[in-house]
C-alpha cells in the first residue's frame, strides 16, 4: 500500500464526491435527478479543493446546503457540511472554527424544523448537533497535534543545532589551538632539532585529520564503513591518553589518571567526559604560560563517572576564562544531571570538576 501514500492529497479529497454522485445516479429515480444532481455536485465536488481553501470551500457548501433546504430536498450529500466543518477546524482558530459551528448548527434546526416527523425536534436535533460538535472537535484535535509535532519538530532541530554548535567549537577549538601550539614549536626547533620540527608537523597532520574526521561525524556525513572511521573512532575515555599525548606534544604536561573500569560507560555519556576534558584542557593551553602543567583524573563507578581537571596556571579570575566553552560544557553535564565547577584554586590555577549520573539502563 505504499503506493497509496504517494497519491496527491486531492485525489483522496476527490473519492467522496466521486461516491456521492455515484449514489445519486444509481439509486435515484430518473424524475428526481434533475434537481438531486446539481444540488450533489454543489455539496460534493468543492470538498476536492477543501485542503487548499477550507474556508471558501466550507463558504460554498453551507450555501449549497441553503439551497438544498429552500428546494425541500433531502441528500446523502449533506455529510458535506460535516466534513467541510471538519476541514475548517482543522486549519482555522478559534473564532472561525465557532464562527464555522454556528453556522452548521442553524442548518441543523432549519433541517429539523422542516423535516422532523411528528413534531419530533430534540431528538434529531440532540443527533445533528452530536455530529456537528464531533466533526468540529475532530478538526481541532488534528490541529492541535499537528501543531504540537510542528513544535516537537522544531525543538529537534533547534537542540541538533545546539549539539552540533557545540561539537563543531569543541573539535575546532581543541584541535586548532593543538595545531597552533604545535607548529610553533616546530619553527623553534627547525634549527637546533630538525628531528623534533618534523615530529611536531606530523603531528599537526594527524591532529588536523582527526579534526576533520570529528567535524564530519559532528555533521552526520561521516558513514561507518569508512576507513577514516575506523581510524579515528568516536572520542570516549579510552581516547583520553591520545588527547592527552596531544596536549603534552603542544606543550602543556598533562598527567591522566583513570580510576575504575569505563567499559559498562555510555558511549554518549564517554563522549560528553571526553569533550569536557578536551574543552578543560584547550583552556589552559590558551590562558596559561609556559611551565603550566595539568592533570586529569577521572572516577569510574556503577553509574557515575567523576571528571576532575585541575592546572597549575597563575591565579586568574572567573571573567579570565569563561566563554562559549564553558558554557557548551555546562549544557552537557547537564545531560547527565551533572553541574560544572569551573573556577580558580585558593592556592593558584583552575579546576573543572563535574559528576555525570547514567542510569543501569542507558549502559545495557
């Protein structure tokens, strides 16, 4: 049936006026059809065109239906009124959609007053108005939710946008602040160590293709089955040396310390420890001096994994640091329930410390 989902919407909008003429001109008497036919038509046929313009559409039928009553003509057609009322809940407000009701519901005591048996008036008008109150809570029910997975939507976007803003800063940031350190380093070694200026270089290759790699994979063009893929796999706690073996070449000493076994550890919930430490430790490699060192130290438990990074920089101020990268680290401890402590230690430096809290269920 996937063919069926192809189909333009006024296809469908076209079968029930189809079904209605057929209905007229195959159970009517020939004598009755010159009046039953035109009457179809004008409550049928404009219901092809009740997505484009529900209220014209339902503006045209409610007349046609006017006229039918003026006739004295009773047709199976009038479920036009209901579906075009529908239509005009669906995609109007309030004012029109109770507008909209009125105007039905005039039809449905003119009708009653007309063609009631026996004096009997509630009834079929308890009936009308059922169905009137039915198809106009319908349509407003569909548009509420299509509304609200219209806001739903955007919220998803917004948050990728977010989380792709975040990922995209992390990775340029690190890996160009890395690169600059790096290839600085060369130009000082060109002469007195040719071996350490080459060193550094191709070092700034490899960090500069796992830029590009992350930057891929933060854009959702990266595949599985590629080779840089597989070389460079997404960053998680294993990956902590490797960074830090980068930050060591660039020129910050960089002790790593990995307390409990990270295995049963989310991939997500590695990637935020990972880019928290990298955004932690690019900070100090751009805001402190030569002679810095740092140190991370990262507490794996059942369901919580601790991240702590500290420095030995100069005494600086909380204004002296801060930014986009401390605020992206923010949003993502705070995935995980976790709050950042970003600040300067008493005795000189700064600290990052963070707690992520993974339920049993997220590591199954």
């Amino acid at each position: 049936m996937r063919w069926a989902s192809r189909l333009p919407p006024m296809v469908w909008d076209s079968l029930l006026p189809a079904l209605l003429l057929l209905n007229v001109l195959t159970m009517w008497a020939p004598a009755e059809l010159p009046v039953a036919v035109p009457l179809t038509a004008a409550l049928a046929v404009p219901l092809v065109w009740r997505r484009r313009a529900p209220r014209t559409v339902f503006a045209v039928v409610a007349a046609a239906a006017f006229v039918q009553w003026l006739v004295g003509v009773q047709l199976p057609a009038d479920i036009a009124l209901l579906v075009a009322l529908y239509t005009v809940a669906a995609n109007s407000g309030k004012r029109v959609t109770l507008a909209a009701v009125v105007v039905v519901e005039i039809g449905a005591v003119l009708a009653c007053l007309r063609w009631a048996t026996d004096g009997a008036f509630l009834t079929p008008f308890a009936a009308l108005t059922a169905m009137v109150v039915a198809a106009a809570v319908l349509g407003v029910n569909d548009r509420t939710t299509r509304a609200y997975l219209e806001a739903k939507r955007e919220r998803a976007v917004t948050e990728e946008r977010a989380r792709i803003t975040r990922e995209m800063h992390d990775i340029v940031t690190h890996n160009l602040s890395v690169m600059v350190a790096l290839t600085d380093a060369a130009v000082r070694a060109q002469h007195r160590s040719p071996d350490k200026a080459t060193a550094a270089m191709l070092q700034v290759s490899e960090t500069g293709r796992q830029a590009l790699t992350d930057m891929r994979r933060a854009l959702g063009v990266l595949r599985p089955d590629e080779p840089d893929a597989a070389r460079h796999p997404l960053p998680g706690i294993a990956q902590l040396e490797t960074l830090a073996g980068q930050t060591n070449a660039a020129g910050l000493p960089t002790d790593l310390h990995i307390d409990g076994d990270h295995t049963h550890i989310p991939a997500t919930a590695q990637l935020t420890v990972y880019r928290l430490v990298q955004e932690a430790l690019t900070n100090t490699l751009k805001h402190t001096p030569a002679g810095t060192r740092a140190k991370v130290r990262i507490e794996c438990a059942a369901e919580t994994v601790t991240v702590d990074v500290t420095d030995t920089g100069p005494p600086t101020s909380p204004v002296n640091r801060p930014g986009n990268g401390i605020t992206g680290m923010r949003e993502r401890s705070a995935v995980y329930g976790g709050t950042v402590e970003a600040g300067p230690l008493p005795s000189g430096g700064w600290r990052v410390h963070t707690r992520l809290i993974f339920g049993p269920t997220e590591s199954a």
